[in-house]
C-alpha cells in the first residue's frame, strides 16, 4: 500500500472548495481510498500551521501516479494550488504482512 499524506494551508476557501467540488469525479477512476480528513488535528509534538490534514491510501505507487499525473487531476490541482499551499508525500507501508 501507498499513502498520500498532505498538509494544506488553505488561503482561499472560495476557490479551494472548487477543487473540493470537482475532486472525486475525478478520484473515483483510480482505486484510491481516502483514509482522513482533518482540519481541526490535535498537535501533540512540534508546531502545526496547516489547516487541513489529509491521508489517501492506494494500492501502490503506480495507481497514485495514474490518478495524480491524470489531466483530469492535473487540471483541478491548479485550483488547489492556487487556493492553498501544501506539503505532500508519498509513503509505503512495508511492513511484512502476516500469512
């Protein structure tokens, strides 16, 4: 499995509800699955700036790259960008998996 972690900091909600709008038209077509959304986390440890916290899952590196170089997605991500700034990673889980 794949996770998309992201932290966005939202400074237009106008135009970052847009790209919220059009979102899962597009992300439906690509096996992923949204794990959490949160704009309101508990900060435990460190500093925390972003106002929304999001974790997608897919089943593997191919698939995120299928749905996140897709047009389809490509051209709703300018919406996001320009409504927001945001940190996004891309982590496996590699954990052994039990038999």
């Amino acid at each position: 499995m794949s996770y998309l972690v992201a932290q966005i900091s939202i400074h237009d909600r106008d135009i970052y509800n847009k790209y919220r709008e059009g979102f899962y038209d597009v992300f439906k077509k690509y096996n992923g699955e949204i794990v959490l959304v949160d704009e309101e986390p508990s900060l435990i440890e460190g500093s925390w700036e972003h106002t929304r916290m999001v974790i997608i899952r897919f089943p593997d590196d191919t698939e995120f790259y299928r749905w996140y170089n897709s047009p389809g997605y490509q051209k709703l991500a300018e919406l996001r960008w320009k409504a927001s700034e945001s940190n996004l990673v891309l982590v496996k889980d590699k954990r052994s998996k039990s038999k």
